[in-house]
C-alpha cells in the first residue's frame, strides 16, 4: 500500500499545480474577455478631465435584452462629491459602476465626464483618471509590496508605505513576519474580504485619480473592519468624484446623494437625513439592517457570558 501512496500523493500534487495553471489562465482569459466587450472607436479621442463631474443621462441598459435591468437612469456625481447607491440585491447598482468604467456601454442615453460621452473616448484615458476599488480584488500571486504598488509601478516603498498606512492596512503588514515582503495570493497568504479591499484601497491612493469608484464588499464585515475601511474610504475619497455602490448602508450616510435604485429605475433621492424623513425604501432598508445589526449583537454578547 505504501508504493501505491506515494505515487498517488504525488499525482493529486501534479493536479493541484496543473489546476492552479488552469485557473490562473482563466483569471487571465477573463480579464481579456472583459477587454473585449467594448473596442475604442476608430475616432475616439483622449478624455479631458477638468474637475471631473459625472452625469447618467437616461441610462438604459440589459445584459439580455429579455431582461432590461436599467430603464432610463438619470444623475450626476459633481465634481469633488459623493453619490451612494445603494437598494435591493440584483437591483442594478454594480452594473452602473461596470457602465462608467466602460466594461459594457450603454443601450440608450449615455454617461459622461466633464461632459465628454464615454463611449467617445479613449479606454485608456478613461481608465487613467478612475479609480476602482472592485468588490473582490485580484491579487497577484507575488509580495503584498507589488500588489500595492500596481496602482503606480514607479512608487517607492515609502510610498507604498504611506499608502497602505492611509488605507489602514500598514499596521497588518507590518505584523507579518515577512512584511512587505510577504508573498500574497493563491499560492501564498490567503488575505480576508475586508484586507483585500483595503490592498485596493492603497493601489488607488497610490494612483491618486480625480474619479473614485468604490463597489462595496457584499459581505458582512466585523465591526472594527467596518470602520477601519469607511476611514481609508473618508481620506481617499476627499475632494474627489466619487461613486460608492452601497450593498451594505453604513458607508453611505455621510454621501451628498443617496440613489436608491429599485426595478430599473430610482426610487428614492435624497440624504440619509432626507430619506429617513420620507419615511419610504431607504428607511425600511435602515430600519431592517439596523435592527439585523442589533440582533447580532446581542447574540455575541449571549454567547460571551455562556
Ligand atoms: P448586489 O447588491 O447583490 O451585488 P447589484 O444591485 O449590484 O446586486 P448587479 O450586479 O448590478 O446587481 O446585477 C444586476 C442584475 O444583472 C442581476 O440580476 C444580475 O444577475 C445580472 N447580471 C449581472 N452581471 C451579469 C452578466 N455579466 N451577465 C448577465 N447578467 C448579469
């Protein structure tokens, strides 16, 4: 039996590694395809960016056309201000990110930068002046240090230092044996949501763009996590546009706008304030993950004086 195990120890090894191959070339194929959803015009132009004002004008959009998920979507994100959408899951509000950063265009109306329609411009100059802090980074299989520093590969440590320090992940490194040094990713340290997010935060300080797209993790982060990231998030997105796509409503409350999206359309606008005022969606939203946070709560404390 002994003969036969080794071997077979070996085996399942040789398709771990064959496996991680495979899904590396799928992470990588994935990113193409994502590249070749939309191609640059034969007269496209470089975006101008001058304070970097947004605005959806009557945004109609389906990723199949037998299920239209916006219809007709109309707002602006001035230049140096905050927009939180936030509504019900499946509601669209990922998609209105993917729309702006031109992962897909638009089927109808459109949305512009400085009044220039991105569908106009450049990818590249489009892509230069956002930031986007995805849902769920990819990290490279490669030191936490180089995972930061592709938000701009010519930064230098203490740079990426200062970065990870703003977007509140520094004091982690820095408790890693390895440090920056530390070897992230599939094959290395596995980093948790709210880590991983706070990596991209840093990538994006280090970039510095006018434009700040922040699609928000969908998952329950603890308390602490929570607003360690809304601290990072309240310094990078200072005097820059930016569009926070809610899943969670704690970060939005401080927004200039909130946007609740419902059934391919907006529901309700307003402020935290304004909207819990009306009384509507956004305050049965609030009320019901309030009181969500409270039961969890008062569970943990149950549990602690077991
Ligand atoms: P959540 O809060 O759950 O993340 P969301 O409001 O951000 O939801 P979107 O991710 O924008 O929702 O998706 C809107 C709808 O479009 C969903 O019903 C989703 O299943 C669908 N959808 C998203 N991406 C694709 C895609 N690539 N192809 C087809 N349908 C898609």
């Amino acid at each position: 039996l002994m003969q036969l195990s080794i071997p077979l120890n070996f085996i399942g090894f040789v398709y771990r590694e064959i496996r991680q191959g495979l899904t590396d070339i799928e992470q990588m194929f994935d990113l193409l395809e994502v590249e070749a959803e939309v191609v640059d015009r034969p007269d496209a132009v470089e975006l101008v960016i001058d304070k970097g004002a947004i605005a959806f004008k009557d945004v109609h959009f389906a990723y199949d056309p037998a299920r239209p998920i916006l219809k007709g979507i109309s707002f602006e994100v001035p230049a140096g201000k905050t927009v939180a959408v936030v509504g019900p899951s499946g509601a669209g509000k990922s998609t209105l990110s993917r729309l702006l950063y031109r992962f897909y265009d638009v089927q109808e109306g459109a949305i512009t930068i400085d009044g220039q329609d991105v569908r106009g411009v450049r990818q590249k100059s489009l892509r230069a002046v956002i930031g986007m802090v995805p849902q769920d980074t990819v990290l490279f299989n490669d030191t936490i240090a180089y995972n930061i520093r592709y938000g701009r590969t010519s930064a230098t440590q203490a740079e990426i230092e200062a970065a990870a320090d703003i977007a509140q992940i520094g004091g982690f490194i820095k408790s890693l044996p390895e440090g920056y040094g530390a070897m992230v990713g599939e094959r290395g340290l596995k980093l948790s949501g709210g880590e991983k997010q706070r990596v991209a935060i840093a990538r994006t300080v280090l970039k510095s763009p006018p434009i700040l797209i922040l699609d928000e993790a969908t998952s329950a982060l603890d308390t602490r996590t929570e607003q360690e990231i809304q601290t990072a998030l309240d310094i990078v997105s200072q005097n820059r546009t930016t569009l926070v796509i809610a899943h969670r409503l704690s970060t939005v409350i401080h927004a200039d706008e909130i946007i609740v999206l419902k059934d391919g359309g907006i529901a309700e606008r307003g402020t935290h304030g304004e909207l819990i005022d009306r009384d509507g969606l956004y305050a049965s939203m609030w009320n019901r993950q309030r009181e969500a946070t409270q039961a969890e709560e008062t569970l943990k404390k149950v549990r602690e004086n077991d």
